[in-house]
C-alpha cells in the first residue's frame, strides 16, 4: 500500500514542484485537479485537463502518464489489457503468412539464399510500411497535402524518395543473401542470384506500391472524419507488410523455381 | 532536404536488413535441426515478427516516462519500470504460446500432422528470448537517454537488429532443449 503511494507522488509531486504557484497555495487546488483527472473515464474528454495544460503549461503527455500509471492503476495488467489483442491480430496474420510459406518449405530450405533473404525482406517492409504512414500524416497535419493530393509536390517528392530507398534496400538484401549465401558454402549460380534479385525488387515494390496507396487515402479518409491517423495507419500498414511480403514472396518463389 | 531525408531513410533501412540478413544466415546455419519441426514456418514469421512488438512498445513507453520524468534512467525498484518489464515478459509468454497452438492447430488442419511439440518450443523460446531482449531495452533505453539521444529516434533499429538475431538463437536453444 504504501509502495503506491510513493509511486503516485513522483509523477504527481513532479508535476506540482515544477509549477511555481506551489508556494503560494495553488498547489493545492492545482492537487485536487490532478486527482480529478485520474478519476476521470478515458472514453470521455477531461475539461479538467484541458484547463490544466492550457493553465499551468503541463503537456497533455505528461498528464496523460500521470493518469495511466497512477497509483491506483496495476501497470503489468494495464498495459496487458491494451497491447494483448493488436500482438495476437499479428500473430494470427503473421501465421497465415507462414502457412503460405509452408507449401514452398522445400524450395527456401533448399535454396539457401531465398531462406537468407526472407526475414530482412520481412524487416524491410515492415519499416517500409512505418516510415510511409508516419511521414504522411505529418503531412497532413502540416497542411502539405490537399484535397487534391495527387496534385502535391511534397507528396510527388515522397513518393520518388521511398522509391529509390526501396530499390536500394532490394538490391542490397538481395546481393547480400547471395554473398552469404555463398559464403556459406552454397554453390553460386547467375541465374538463381537473377531469380533472388528479382523476387526481391519486385516484393518491395508491389508492396511499397499497395502501401503507399493505402497510407494516402486511408490517411486522407481518417483525416477529413478528424481522426489522427498515426493511430490507425501504422498497425494497419505494418500488417498489410507482414502479409503481404509473405504473400508475394510465396507466390514469386512458386513462379521462378 | 531530399537528399538528408533519403540518406536518413536508408540508414534506418540498412540497419534493419542487416539484423535480418544475419538471423537469416543463423536459420540457413541450422536449418537441418529446425525443419525436422512441424509447422516450424508457419510460427516462424509471428514470432520474429514478436520480437519488434514487445519490444518497441516497451521502449516507446519507457521514453515517455523518461520525458515525462515518472521514470529514471536508472535500475532502481520503480513501480512503473517493474510493472512495464513484467507486462513485456507475460506478453512475450503469451503471444509465443498463441503463436505455438495456432501453428499446430493449422498444421492438423491443413496438413493433417498433430503435435504439441512446437507449443512447447514456442513457450520455451518466448521465454528464453524475453529474458534476454528485455533487460537489453530497459539498458539501451537508459544508455541512450544518459547520453542525451532520443531514444525514440534509435531504438526502433535496435530492437529491429537484436530482436531477430536474439529470436532465432533462443528458437534454436528451445529446439535442442526439446
């Protein structure tokens, strides 16, 4: 009990020892606030909050915290409650993915390059999809893309950027797998390194394509309902990556070998 | 400006392929001891993929509260810090052993071979993999915070690079445990 305690004064403690009016009494009043805010449902918009930030300049973030992990809220079970339907929707698409994978299960353990390659072509979406969604939404809120987004030369300039960066990155992963590949003591071949190459370009690609597409109009969609974005984009883009390199990636392997 | 944002792009990029390239060169190494595991594809991408959820969002919780000053960078018993590592070490736990009985589940379906062994592997490597990667955030958090980084800006390729390399090696030491 008293360990709670002691945990609720730093977040809130801190938050009052920076706020001069302390001493004259209105750290008081400025406690009682706080505490309000805490009881407060997080469904519903906290005036009190709002009052705080824009009276005493604590950021919505740091109130936020304070309310989150106060002392009456169990962290460990909190953060369970929120993290554990997203990481099980993951795992879930990510299986589908591996089943996929499992019907070419022969060719990627007999190639070797192919099995090199797969988990850093994963990782390379995967931060294809986050970089996308994250730099678009900054945009938006910048007021750099309009109605008529395909019209934006910031957009335009995007787009042209991850491009390069995703022909770039494939063709790194794809020579480095051959090279370690053969330094494992796989025997080379040009045309299965050809084979490699193409699979990756054109999975990051496509999928840099299928990405971008829905990061811009999901984003403007969210935008004009004034949702943020980050919070849908990221997990929505980053899932399409999971499943989608698989997908592309079986199908390709299918296809050349 | 396009240069520095394509360069600064490629960076974050590069770092995150090359934790792949070598987990991928890892599982090339011993193949032959994991493809005697059934349905060991269909739970190997959620749980590389795991990795990088558990523990990035724990990273990104603990630099809020280093900013927000309801955490110091330092191992000290501290609500907050205890409560996010358990949470990150029952997280990992359960999205493995999720990860285990949808891949065996799948493998009877599809496939039509039933076996609980890689419900146990899955556990076991959770397990394994959390105790390593976790207490590895918590101190590059602290490390970079300490240094006067953002830890924001880094730790996303960190957990990228660690996780995968960390991931396969604790799969590996799940599969010869047995």
């Amino acid at each position: 009990m008293k360990k709670k305690r002691k945990a609720e004064r730093t977040v809130m403690d801190d938050i009052l020892y920076r706020i001069d009016g302390v001493k004259d009494g209105a750290g008081k009043r400025l406690k009682r606030k706080l505490k309000k805010v805490i009881k407060h449902k997080r469904s519903k918009h906290s005036r009190t909050a709002h009052r705080i930030h824009r009276e005493y300049k604590i950021s919505h973030r740091t109130l936020f915290y304070m309310k989150e992990y106060s002392a009456k809220s169990n962290v460990p079970l909190k953060i369970i409650k929120e993290s554990w339907k997203v990481l099980v929707l993951t795992a879930v698409l990510s299986s589908l993915g591996g089943l996929r994978l499992t019907y070419i299960r022969e060719n990627i353990v007999t190639i070797m390059p192919l099995l090199i390659v797969m988990p850093a072509l994963m990782d390379m979406v995967g931060s294809f999809g986050t970089i996308t969604s994250s730099k678009f939404t900054n945009m938006l809120f910048f007021h750099m893309v309009t109605k008529r987004w395909w019209k934006s030369r910031e957009l335009q300039k995007l787009f042209i950027i991850l491009f390069v960066a995703a022909i770039a990155a494939s063709l790194f992963i794809g020579f480095m797998s051959n090279i370690l590949a053969y330094w494992m003591g796989f025997p080379a071949s040009s045309s299965i390194m050809v084979k490699v190459l193409m699979i990756t370009i054109i999975t990051a690609v496509s999928l840099f394509g299928i990405i971008f597409s829905v990061s811009v109009i999901v984003g403007m969609y969210l935008y004009k309902k004034k949702m943020d974005p980050n919070n849908f984009l990221i997990p929505l883009t980053t899932a399409i990556a999971d499943l989608g390199s698989l997908l592309i990636f079986s199908a390709l392997v299918v296809l050349m070998f | 400006m396009e240069s520095k944002t394509l360069k600064e792009i490629l960076t974050a990029e590069f770092l995150s392929v090359c934790g792949g390239l070598i987990a991928g060169t890892l599982l090339s190494a011993a193949i032959d001891k994991l493809y005697l595991l059934p349905a060991i594809f269909i739970f190997l991408p959620g749980f590389l993929e795991m990795r990088g959820g558990i523990s990035g969002s724990l990273a990104a919780r603990l630099t809020s509260g280093l900013f927000v000053r309801a955490i110091k960078p330092e191992i000290k018993k501290s609500r907050i810090l205890y409560g996010n590592i358990i949470a990150a070490i029952l997280l990992a736990i359960l999205v493995s052993s999720c990860l285990g009985i949808i891949a065996s589940v799948a493998n009877f379906a599809v496939f039509g071979e039933f076996s609980l062994r890689i419900v146990f592997v899955a556990v076991i490597a959770g397990v394994v993999s959390s105790t390593i990667s976790i207490p590895l955030t918590v101190f590059a958090v602290f490390y970079f915070f300490k240094r006067g980084n953002d830890p924001n800006n880094i730790i996303g390729p960190y957990v990228t690079v660690t996780g995968d390399i960390i991931s396969i090696l604790s799969l590996l030491a799940a599969v010869m445990l047995v």
